[in-house]
C-alpha cells in the first residue's frame, strides 16, 4: 500500500513472530493457496475479478479507491487471502480439524460485489462461506464480526441471502458509516450490535452475549466463519474502542462453545484490521490460544 499506510507488511511480520512462541509449536501450519477463479466468482462478478488482475502494476503502486492501492505483489497476495480461507473451510468441513485461524492479508469484509474499499480487494469471509455451501452441502453458515469498522462489503453480500447470517459488533459512528441496529436484511438475517465510541469490554461482551450468540444458536449454522478484527483494541490508531487482548478470547472461547452445541465445533477464523503491531500480535495470540482450547 506505500510507506506510512496502516496496512502495510509489518502487521503479517508480528502475527508471525506471536505465533512462533513455545505455546503455539503443536499448530498445524500451511501455506495459503490461491484462490481459483471459480472460489472467487462464486462471489464477485467475473468482470471484476479480471479487472482486478488487470490493475497490477508491474512496478510501483497503483490507485484503486480512496483506501487502497495495489503494488506489483498485491494480486498475488489477495489470491493467497482468499485462498487461504477456503482451504481453511475445507481443513474444517472435511473434519481434519475443528477450527483454523487464518493469518493472511490484505483483510477482505469491506469488499462490495464489484468494488475494492477498505485495503479490501476481493471478499474473503464470503469466499469462504460460498466455498463451504458449495462444495460441503452447507445449508446455513453464519458469519461474526468483530472488527472495530463494520463489514458493510459482506453485509451487502448477503443482504438477501437467507442461507448467511451475518452479524457484527462495530464502532458507530465509523468507516465505513453503515451497520445501525435497522440494517436487517430482507430475512432478518443481518445482526448489527454496534459500540460508542470509549466501549470497553463490559459493552462488548454484553452485545456478544446477549445480541449476537442467541441469534446464532436461533439459525443452526453448520458452521462459523469469524472476521477476526483486532482494531477494537484500546491502543489501536483506527478506532476508539477499549478492548483488551483477553475481550477477544472471551469472544473466541464465547463462539467455541456455541460451535460445539450447533456445528460439531466448526469454526473458520479470518484475520481482518489490527493496526497497532503491539495490540494486533498479543490479541491473535491471545484467539489462537482459545482457538487451541487455551
């Protein structure tokens, strides 16, 4: 994304380094795939998949919006995003294991159908979850958002959609301005629980609680797929939430247990935001820690 851009290298370096310690050797580790083209035109149009590939700079960077830039690498690396996810998703549904965190970027939920926003380039949650009813037989998956910005890229996805819910915990008012309580979907299948600004745990643990996991157990998913965003904590520079490390293994440990009552335990956790290295490397240790039954 260029010097100085929040999204930048370093924020796969720390995640990286976290996940090297004593406490995570017995993990499971691959490498991310691409995504094929029919993963990604489950989702977006194939017009704009091709354009996407087309915008690759050879050299340097180039603009897409106001948020996002792509440098010769960027295709290669949202491929491996998204790509990543569905083999997480088939990691899962195959059963080789109970649950997978996915350590890749660029993030994906602010990604619309047919246009990059956010440092967002093509949908990784619903890549994942078209992936799982694709070629699993999944009938109902739901999707949980706990990035401090809104997911307004698979809210819009799925806005119709009553196969996914989508539920979410945000800052408002935030980028990217949607995800107020009467965004519904045309199947009351769209749960939005946001924050004020200055919420801290006690706040965030209710709306989990006593907003989002009733629906959940409501619907009956086959499986969870997380938007695992860790800029809701207190030190992060693109939100104002006061979230701490332990909030988001509460959350984890939370969504586990709801798994084992409704999807033998299925989850598929994606990493979205996260921008302060410090906050962003003690929060994924701290989810892959619950993740691993920690």
């Amino acid at each position: 994304m260029g010097e100085g851009h929040p999204e930048r290298p370093d924020r796969y370096r720390v995640v990286e380094r976290s996940l090297e310690a004593e406490s995570f050797q017995l993990l499971a580790r691959d490498q991310a795939p691409r995504a094929t083209h029919e993963m990604l035109t489950r989702v977006h149009p194939e017009d704009y998949v091709k354009g996407i590939e087309a915008a690759t700079p050879a050299s340097g960077r180039r603009r897409l919006d106001q948020d996002t830039m792509m440098s010769a690498g960027s295709y290669e690396a949202a491929l491996r995003s998204a790509g990543g996810a569905a083999f997480a998703i088939d990691e899962v549904m195959s059963g080789k294991v109970s649950n997978a965190f996915v350590a890749t970027r660029p993030p994906g939920h602010h990604a619309e159908l047919a246009t990059t926003m956010g440092f967002c380039f093509f949908n990784n949650a619903a890549v994942a979850a078209r992936h799982a009813q694709a070629a699993y037989g999944a009938e109902r998956v739901a999707i949980v958002d706990f990035d401090v910005h809104h997911g307004n890229g698979t809210q819009h996805i799925f806005w119709a959609d009553k196969s996914v819910l989508y539920a979410s915990t945000h800052e408002m008012p935030l980028y990217p301005g949607t995800g107020a309580r009467g965004e519904r979907g045309e199947h009351d299948q769209i749960v939005n629980a946001p924050l004020s600004a200055g919420d801290g745990g006690d706040t965030f643990r209710e709306a989990i609680e006593t907003v989002i996991i009733p629906r959940i157990a409501d619907f009956a998913p086959d499986l969870i797929i997380i938007s695992a965003g860790f800029d809701g904590h207190y030190r992060d520079p693109l939100g104002n939430l006061q979230l701490r490390e332990e909030d988001f293994a509460w959350a984890t440990r939370a969504l586990m247990r709801l798994a084992d009552r409704r999807c033998h335990g299925r989850i598929v956790s994606l990493l979205e935001g996260g921008y302060d290295l410090l906050g962003l490397s003690r929060s994924v240790a701290a989810h892959v820690q619950a993740l691993m039954g920690n």
